[in-house]
C-alpha cells in the first residue's frame, strides 16, 4: 500500500525536483532544501508537491508530513517573506544594541560591562527599531534560528528570573 502526502504548488511559485533537493523559486527569491530520507520518494507532478512510501514504519511515516511541512514553508517563504518581531525588555539598565553586518552586539545588558554578541545567518535581515528587533527572510528556519540565538544571548544567569526578567523576547512571527 502506498501511502502520499501532497500539497499543491501555488501561482507564480516554480518548483522542481534535482535529484534528491527541491528547489523552489519565487519573486521573493530561491530556496533549495535535500529531501533525501530512506524508503520515501518525493516528487513534483500536476502542480503537486507529493511525498510518497511503501512502507507502513511510523518513522518514516512522519517523515512525509516533515516534508510536506517543509514545503509548505519554502513556497510561503518564496511568496511571502517571514517576519518575528522581538521586543527588547529592560528593568534598570536600558540595553544598548548595534547592529554590525552579522552579528548583533548587546551592551550594558543588566549593567555589564562585558558586551553580548548573537550571530545572525546570512538571508536573514536585521531592522533596529526604537525597543524593537525586526528580523525578516525568506527562510523559515533560518530566520528562526536568528530570533533563537539573540533569545539565548540575553538569557539571565545566576539571578532570580522572575525578579530580572530583562531580555529580548519574540513578541509576533508572521
């Protein structure tokens, strides 16, 4: 028996499949991703993104909606690109940020004198805003990645956190 997820390709959205990799390309731009996994076939057919198997595992059952999931987002991320909105929260010691080509430097965070640093991925683009960090991309992940590594830059070690709560903060992802 085999078993086929699908999800229709949209308008103004191209996508082939080169081997194992699908390549998506849009007005937003290009994304590639390898969809190569044991036992599971992908193709592109009538329009169709479709992920098929024989096999009847759970694990490679899971692995279809993966890939239809994946897809789902590149042919949104072509269309329309991501967005996540960070808000930057502050108690005592107002943080300073300075945006730098790819990394974003966070100083005076909890008064100290030490600067913070998070990388940021390169596709994915950085706006300062008055206590706002806008970050937007065509890649789900990558810009996901980006929100998560100054997430983690700001994180508050050895205090109390629900007395210091300061940070930066993802606050809207669209």
């Amino acid at each position: 028996m085999i078993t086929q997820r699908k999800v229709a390709v949209p308008n103004g959205v191209t996508a082939e499949i080169n081997g194992s990799t699908l390549v998506v390309s849009g007005p937003k731009g290009k994304l590639e991703r390898n969809m190569r996994y044991p036992g599971v076939t992908v193709k592109i057919e009538d329009g169709y993104f479709i992920a098929e198997t024989e096999s009847e595992r759970k694990k490679i059952f899971a692995m279809l909606g993966t890939y239809v999931s994946h897809a789902n987002n590149m042919f949104r991320g072509v269309l329309e690109e991501y967005v996540y909105t960070m808000k930057v929260v502050y108690s005592h010691f107002p943080i300073q940020l300075k945006a730098n080509k790819d990394v974003l430097e966070i100083a005076n965070f909890l008064g100290e004198k030490k600067t913070r640093y998070a990388a940021i991925p390169e596709g994915v683009r950085m706006k300062l805003a008055n206590d706002e960090v806008i970050l937007s991309g065509i890649n789900k992940e990558l810009v996901g990645i980006a929100s998560g590594r100054i997430e983690r830059a700001t994180k508050v070690r050895g205090r109390d956190s629900r007395v210091f709560q300061d940070g930066i903060y993802i606050v809207d992802k669209a």
